[in-house]
C-alpha cells in the first residue's frame, strides 16, 4: 500500500504539466474543459415533458424491469419494491426520492490531479472511442484488435488534449485472453495516458481488479481511494426492460466504493424500444433510472450520471443508424428530461460509416452537435468510431478531434466578449468605407489568436493543394497520426508504482485473471 504523499504525486501529478500539452506533431489547443454557455435546445413542451415522465414511471409501476443480479433482486425486495421472480416494479415517489439523492455534478481525479474533470454544471468532456473488435487504418485495412493497435489508440487518447477520458479499450486486444485482457489493457492505459479512465462492470474479478489498479496508480491509500471518485463505470441495459447479472455486480461495487457510475440504454427505435421517440426514450428513461435509484439505496449521494444512446434502425435491413434526424431529436428530449431529473447526461458521437468518409463525418458532427444541443456533459465515442461501433479507426480518431477542438472554440468566452475595444469603434473609423482590416492596428495586434487555426483542414485554394501532392483528409490524418506515434512521450509514472502494477498483473494473471462465464 502506497502512502507516502512525495510519492503520490510523482505518480502523475504537476511532474506531468511538462508534457500536458502533447509533442510537436501538431500544434493543438492547450488541455481545458468547456463549459456549454448556450441555451440548449428543448423540443419538448412542458405537457411533453410531464407525459414522457408519467410514461417513464408507469413503466416502472406498471410492467417492471427485469433484475437478473439476485443480489440487486434483494436489494430492491428489501427497499420495498414489488418482486415477483426476476421481475421488479417500484413506485415513482421511492424513484424520485432515490434520484433525488444523487448530486447534479462530481468530480473524478485520475492519477495526475490536473487532469481532474467535472460531470455535470454544463461541463463537456469527451471521452475517446470504446469497445470496437476490429481496427481500420489505411495502411493494415480492416483486421481484429490487437493489443498494439489498442497501445496505438491510447497514445493518441493522451496526445490530443481535446480527449478528457481514456474510456474503454479503444480496441479490443483480440490477441490477449479475455481472462486478462482487462489487466493488459488497464496497465497500458495507466502507464501511457494519466486521464481518468473506466472499469468493465463485467463481473466481479475484472472490477476488482481495475479498482484496485487505480488505486496503485494514483498512490492512494483504500481510504483515500474510496473518498471521492477516481474511476467510473458505464452499463448498458439489456433492452428492451433488463439489467443481467455482470453488469449489476460490476456497478454495486463500484458504488460501495464511492466509484462514479453511469447507465447507458442501448434502445434503437423500431427493434429494442418502441418506434416513436417518445416512447424510445420514455423506456430508455426507465431503464436507466430504476438503476440510479438502486445505486442511491446502496450508497445515498453516489455520483451517477444519465446516459443515452436513442437511435433508430433502417427498417429495411434492422442495421442500426446513427446521427440520424431521430438520434439527434432523441438526444435532445433525453437532455431536457436528464434536467428535469437533476442529473448529469451522457451521450456519444457516432456512425454508421464504415470507412472515414463524408458520410462518416456529417453522422459524427450531427451526433456531435446534438450533444452540445443537448446540454450533455460526458461525450462517449466522440474520437475513432466507425461501422456502428464495430471499428475503431486512427484516421477517423484525428478527423473526430478537428471537430473537438471547434467545439472548444465555439464555448471561448472570448467569441462573444463585447467590450468597447471588441466592437472595435475606432477601428472602424480608421478604416472607413474605402479600406480594410487587414493592416489597421487592431487586426495586427489580434490576428495571430483571433480565429480558431485547424490542424488537419486545408484551407488553400485547389491548385496549392493540388501542387502539395492533393491528399484528401483521411490521407491527412493518416500521416498526422503516424507523426504522433513517432514523437510519442509516455507521461511520467514513478518507478516504484510502475514496478508495483507490473507486480499485480503477474500476480492477477498467475491466478487465473477473470473468469469468461458468468
């Protein structure tokens, strides 16, 4: 056990601040985390709002979710809710008192302290993309996550400042055994990056062992580790109308310990909930909150957050669809009801895009501007998703943070300052209806900051471009990410708590590491 508090912060602290703001591949904007300053958008009318709560509830009352974790089972037999078999209904005034609980915004302090971020209060973090089994790239094409690739995606996860979390396996390592694929994959994360990262709740070995893992990275004592969030979990439920067993013990123990949590429903419109969206999210809504008020039961004040993912399938193949008009709308009502409840949201930027494209692009920045829409705090996927989530892709995760680092911008107080020299009266009287900006003073003094500089956009005119060799963006990106391989810098960890996690991995994988059946 780790105590001594020099050592602490050698384990990633203000040593980092050398590093924070990545190589000199390109040059980005510095680590920050907006604050979405704008109204957001709100399709539903008040009447709109009580009617997709009352159905939430009615749900709950009414038909029930299905907990097939026994211990939650007893859990929620013991608050009083109604238990017949697996089948658990609970009233609305037990559901609003248990949400009540919960706090509107947390913080979640990773092993370097100035990496800390806040859920909730209109903060926005984006969290890198997670989960995909395949990898795409323009050099290899499509082929299975390897552990390389998965270090590769992580890499790029701490490189880019616009990134705030290191959430899942970017890839999965199809080359290491599930039973310590979670070891690997978490000693990479915490060894390469030194953001907030994320647990599996896939049983309870892979928990366990993820917390504990944090917990030696960031020189904490257990009570130190458990007095405020250092990690998170997400679940999904398993729509429509259940939450299985691993995911619940996963989320119990990290609520026990003071873990944040968030409960993400995987709910497309026209297969796993109701084809209209008030009814997609009137269920989604449902799921998620019969889990938050359960977390509230087991710890009171637990920081949970809301989290959707509402989009709809093509009704001609059953394939799901992202970015859509309805994913967009989803987004948004889910955002005004997440209000209505006092909760952090969580939503996510994706695709349906099989290769970095257009059609990649505008799915991705509609998703992405329907968070901003949408009031949410914590963005999943918002870098390298493709093909549904089935790949992950460098080229898209370095296009994906070009839109990031706007979206930075467009929250800059700076845009919207109006102060007598931003409106800039004297200026324009020095120019007058016969000149220009371009060389009168005030430009000269503002124009190196004035505007948002892109790093992988080409603004020059065709022929430039052209006579530069003419690469089209992904091509860009391509050659973008292979120079942040090259000039790539670990963040700095202390010797003895890297030799103390290499201790635990063997030690994890001599005992056999987690289970794979449940």
């Amino acid at each position: 056990m780790v105590q001594d508090p020099a050592r602490r912060q050698r384990a990633g602290g203000r040593a980092g601040n050398r590093r924070r703001h990545g190589t000199a591949a390109i040059d980005q904007s510095p680590w920050r985390i907006p604050v979405n300053t704008d109204r957001p958008t709100e399709p539903l009318t008040e009447a709109g709002v009580l009617a997709i709560h009352d159905g939430a509830m009615r749900i709950l009352e009414e038909i029930g979710i299905e907990f097939l974790n026994r211990e939650a089972t007893a859990l929620l037999r013991q608050a009083g809710c109604t238990v017949d078999g697996t089948n658990i209904r609970m009233g609305r005034d037990f559901v609003t008192e248990m949400i009540g609980k919960a706090p509107p915004a947390f913080t979640i302090t990773p092993r370097n302290p100035d990496r800390q971020i806040t859920i909730g209060d209109g903060h926005m973090v984006f969290v890198n993309v997670s989960s995909p089994p395949s990898y795409w790239d323009l050099e290899l094409g499509k082929i299975p996550g390897t552990r390389a690739r998965c270090r590769d995606l992580l890499k790029l996860t701490q490189y880019f400042n616009c990134i705030h979390i290191a959430g899942g396996y970017p890839v999965e390592p199809m080359d290491v055994h599930p039973s310590f694929r979670h070891l690997d994959v978490l000693f990479d994360k915490l060894t390469l990056t030194d953001k907030v990262c994320h647990a599996y709740s896939l049983g309870k070995e892979r928990v366990e062992d993820v917390m504990e893992m944090v917990r030696i990275a960031g020189g904490l004592s257990h009570a130190e580790f458990e007095a405020r969030p250092h990690m998170y979990t997400n679940i999904n439920s398993t729509s429509p109308l259940k939450h299985d067993i691993p995911m619940l013990d996963g989320w119990m123990r990290c609520v026990r310990r003071g873990q944040a949590v968030v409960v993400t429903p995987f709910t497309l419109a026209g297969a796993m909930a109701p084809v209209t969206l008030a009814g997609a999210v009137a269920q989604s809504l449902a799921e998620a909150l019969c889990a938050i008020a359960l977390a509230q039961y087991i710890r009171p004040g637990t920081p949970c957050a809301l989290g959707t993912f509402t989009s709809n399938v093509d009704m001609k193949s059953g394939a799901p669809a992202f970015g859509t008009p309805e994913y967009m709308r989803a987004t948004q009502m889910t955002g005004q009801m997440a209000r209505f409840y006092g909760l952090p949201l969580r939503a996510s930027g994706s695709c349906a895009a099989n290769v970095p494209d257009g059609q990649a692009m505008w799915e991705t920045s509609n998703a992405l501007w329907a968070a901003v829409q949408s009031g949410t705090n914590m963005v999943y996927h918002a870098a390298g998703w493709l093909e549904g989530g089935l790949i992950a892709s460098p080229e898209k995760f370095v296009m994906d943070c070009e839109i990031l680092q706007q979206i930075q911008r467009y929250f800059d107080p700076a845009l919207v300052a109006v102060t007598p020299d931003d409106i800039a009266l004297d200026a324009i009287t020095e120019v007058g209806p016969h000149g220009h900006f371009f060389g009168c003073d005030h430009t000269q003094q503002r124009y190196t900051t004035a505007f948002y500089q892109p790093f992988l956009s080409d603004w020059r005119n065709f022929e430039a471009w052209a006579l530069d060799g003419g690469a089209w963006t992904a091509r860009r990106a391509h050659r973008i990410f292979k120079e942040i391989l090259a000039s790539f810098e670990a963040p700095p960890m202390d010797a003895g708590i890297r030799e103390e996690l290499e201790a635990f991995v063997a030690r994890r994988r001599q005992e056999g590491g987690a289970p794979t059946d449940f």
